[in-house]
C-alpha cells in the first residue's frame, strides 16, 4: 500500500510555499496525501515562531498527535511525526526534548531533504543548516495541482533585524533566486495551466537576482518580464519592506496592468519613535508619501498592511499615531497583532513592556477601525464589474467562488462550472468579507 502524508501548514505565506514544495517531494516518492492526519502514515507540521501564540500551537497539536501515534502503533502501524518550518529552525532541540512523539526536525531550509530523513527516523534526525540554493537546487519540479494561482519563492530570509521580530533567526540572511531557476520553476507552473503567478518573499522588494548576462535583475525587472509571458494574467508580490519601495516599482505599478493593484506594504507602528525603535528605518510620513506616490500611478491601488500594537515603550500619544496613519491611508485589509516577546530578539529585554490588557484595548481599537475601512473597501466594490478568478464550488448549490483583484472573495450563482476561469462579475453586493454578484 502506498503511503499517505498529511501536511499542517501555520503561519505565513513562505510556510504554505514551502508545504507545497515539500509535496512535492514527498510525491516524488510516491507518496499519496491523506485527507485527515487519522488517514496519514506521515504526519509533518510546518510551524511559525512569529508570535509566542503561534508557536505554543505546535506543543498542543504535538499532544493530540501523541495520543494518535499511541493508536496507530498498537495497531501495529507506522507513524512519523516531523516537525519542520520556523519553530524547528528556532528551537528544534528542544523540540525533540519536550516531544518525544516527533521522529524528526527539519528547518526551512532543509525540507528537500525529506527522503533522507523519512529513512532516517531512528536516529531522530535534526537538519537545521542554512543555504538556501542547495534546496532549490535539488527540489523537484512543482507537481499539477490543477490550481490557476500558483505562488513562486524568489527572495527568502531578512536582513533588516527590525527588534521585534524573529525572521532573520529563523529564515537566515537575505538571498535572492537566480532569475533563471525563477523562470524555470514559472514555466513550469505555465505548463500546468496556471495564470497568476505570486512572488513570495520575506522581503520580496528587496529582490536582488543574478540574471544570464551576469546583471543583477530588480523585482521591477522580473515583474516586467514575466508580464511578457500571454498565459500570465495576474502578478502579484508578497511582502514588502517601506525601505525596499524603488522608483522603477512605482513605475511597474503605473506600467502593468497584469501587475494587480493590491499591495501589502506594512508600516507596524505611526509614531516615529517607536518606528525608530522598531529599526524600520523610515517614518510614518515617508510611509505616506510612498502610498501617494503609488496611488498617483495606479489610481485603483489598494493597501493591505500588518500593524503590531503595544511595542516596549509605546505611550497613547504613540498608538495615537498608528490611528492617524490608518485614518490616512485607508485600508483594504489589514492583519494587527499585541505584541509578542521574542527569545532573542532586542525588544523582549527591554524593560519597559507594555501592559497585557493596554495592549488588548488599543488592539480592539485599531481593529474597530480597520474592519470598518475594510467593510467601506468591499462596499466601494459595488456597482463595479471586476474581473474574477474562479477557484472552486461556494457552499450552496450552482454557486462558485473566486478572488478579485483585491483578493476578495466573490461568489457568483452559475448554472455551468466556472472553475479555473477568469470573467468578469458585476458586484451587487459586499459584506465585510466577500462580495456577491453576477456574471457579466
Ligand atoms: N509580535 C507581534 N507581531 C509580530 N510580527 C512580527 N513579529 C511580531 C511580534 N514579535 C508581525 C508583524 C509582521 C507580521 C508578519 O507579524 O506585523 O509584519
Ligand atoms: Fe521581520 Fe523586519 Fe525582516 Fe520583516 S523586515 S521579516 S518584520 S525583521
């Protein structure tokens, strides 16, 4: 019988690039996925240490899993428990102390090595090391997933240190793809009938690649020359840096129309001061004028952001700050967060730590404003007719679900199946997350 794996992806959108890919590796292998861990012989839980939530999450879901693999071997099965992404990068050690039920810990940078350490398991292996192009190098091509929207790794790890976060401990230094294995692995997507293509990145327009002629391509550049490919219909990229926002991105955003006109570019804080003590290197007001400058190009861009509230030493006046930033910019969409301490990073060994239940009011304010700026977005969508990827069956009967521009959802009733289409929807109605409509 061929074996089953089920994949529990946390986290950000680099985790679920990195567990499609290690599916692909296990497929490679012949291995089949499982619908439900209870059907899977191998079980791997691809982590995220962004937040110390987040990462709690894999001791408590470790523990449910104890009590399956206790079954499963009384029934005389096999059972591999791995644990891989940036848990396993940050504190793999100590994973394996505190969970005996895990077979093996494997790093971001170190997934494509999967048949090794499935045959492996006895030993417990722990793979941590850290050089991005060995993976890419040896991973297989992507597999058919029947999908239009694919996303494609180009930049991986941070540089930038920002004193609250964890990234460039546990996704390492910068480094950026040659632009020909970025190609390849796009055409590759292409072959299978995908139409958007999503670059990825922990600081995507940070994006510096080799390019054949021995010249270093910009994101800009690798945008404008996958806009060249007829097949691809939508480019987007994930997630930007204020300090990495170039003239020649600007100038992308006016240029292309397959470039879609939603941009995550999150700015964490408005006062300056928390800005500089954040080491974001820019203010809320060069913040501002970036946004501007953006909207002067493409006038129907929108902005999604991440905000994080109750940073050490953060006052009233300081969140007050955050408020007018969002007041100004108007988000689409947004993702705001308490803050969290992170072993290692400077902002947890500061002494002036901001208050559990400070941090929980201002969070309900700032997202009392956010989702009704994101409530007005979906209302100005009505009456518009967007164009529209369609993804999959809705819930009800004739109904199919797809993504706008804007990456809201947008159900549609159809007599015939819409999957994998990309048509135009005339919207009739908008709730505060999806909006409804008809075909054109
Ligand atoms: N606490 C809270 N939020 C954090 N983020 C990163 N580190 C922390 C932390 N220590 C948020 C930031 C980042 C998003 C991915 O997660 O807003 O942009
Ligand atoms: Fe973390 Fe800052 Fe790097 Fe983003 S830019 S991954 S927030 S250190």
């Amino acid at each position: 019988m061929q074996k089953r794996y089920f994949i529990k992806t946390y986290g950000c959108q680099m985790n679920v690039y990195d567990s499609e890919r290690m599916q692909d590796v296990l497929a490679a292998q012949a291995y089949l996925p499982a619908e439900t861990m209870e059907e899977a012989d191998v079980v791997i839980l691809n982590t995220c240490h962004i937040r110390e939530k987040a990462a709690e999450k894999v001791y408590s879901e470790l523990g449910r899993i104890k009590r399956l693999k206790m079954q499963r071997q009384k029934a005389g099965k096999e059972f591999t428990v791995g644990v891989a992404g940036c848990v396993a990068q940050a504190e793999g050690e100590e994973v394996m102390r505190r969970a005996p039920v895990v077979d093996m810990v494997f790093g971001p940078q170190n997934f494509h090595r999967l048949p090794e350490l499935l045959g492996n398991k006895q030993q417990r292996p722990v793979e941590l090391d850290f050089v991005a192009n060995d993976k890419f190098d040896t991973l297989p091509a992507p597999r058919n997933t029947g999908g239009r929207s694919a996303f494609v790794s180009v930049q991986e790890g941070c540089d930038k240190f920002c004193t609250f976060c964890v990234v460039p401990y546990t996704r390492g230094a910068e480094y950026s793809r040659p632009v020909k294995d970025i190609i390849e692995e796009v055409k590759q997507h292409l072959d299978h009938g995908v139409i958007e293509i999503s670059l990825l990145g922990q600081n995507v327009n940070a994006y510096h690649g080799a390019a054949a002629d021995g010249s270093e391509w910009s994101l800009a550049q690798l945008i404008e020359h996958l806009a060249e490919f007829d097949q691809i219909k939508r480019i987007r990229y994930t997630t930007s840096h204020p300090r990495d926002m170039h003239n020649d991105l600007y100038r992308v955003h006016g240029e292309i129309d397959k470039l879609m006109p939603y941009l995550h570019l999150p700015i964490q804080a408005g006062s300056d001061r928390v800005l500089h003590d954040m080491n974001r290197k820019h203010t809320a007001a060069e913040y501002i004028a970036m946004v501007e400058q953006l909207r002067s190009k493409r006038p129907d861009i929108a902005f999604s952001g991440d905000f994080i509230v109750g940073f050490p030493g953060e006052t009233d006046e300081d969140f007050e700050a955050t408020l007018r930033v969002v007041e100004t910019v108007h988000y689409a969409s947004a993702y705001s967060f308490k803050y969290s301490t992170r072993p290692g990073t400077p902002g947890a060994t500061r002494s002036d730590q901001v208050p559990e239940e400070v941090k929980g009011e201002r969070l309900a304010r700032l997202q009392a404003l956010l989702n009704k700026q994101q409530e007005q977005f979906n209302a100005r969508m009505v009456g518009k007719t967007l164009p529209v990827l369609f993804e999959k069956a809705g819930k009800h009967a004739n109904q199919w679900l797809g993504k706008s521009p804007y990456m809201q959802s947008v159900h549609v009733p159809a007599g015939r199946p819409l999957e994998g289409q990309m048509l135009d929807v005339h919207i009739t109605q908008a709730g505060p997350n999806s909006l409804g409509g008809e075909l054109v």
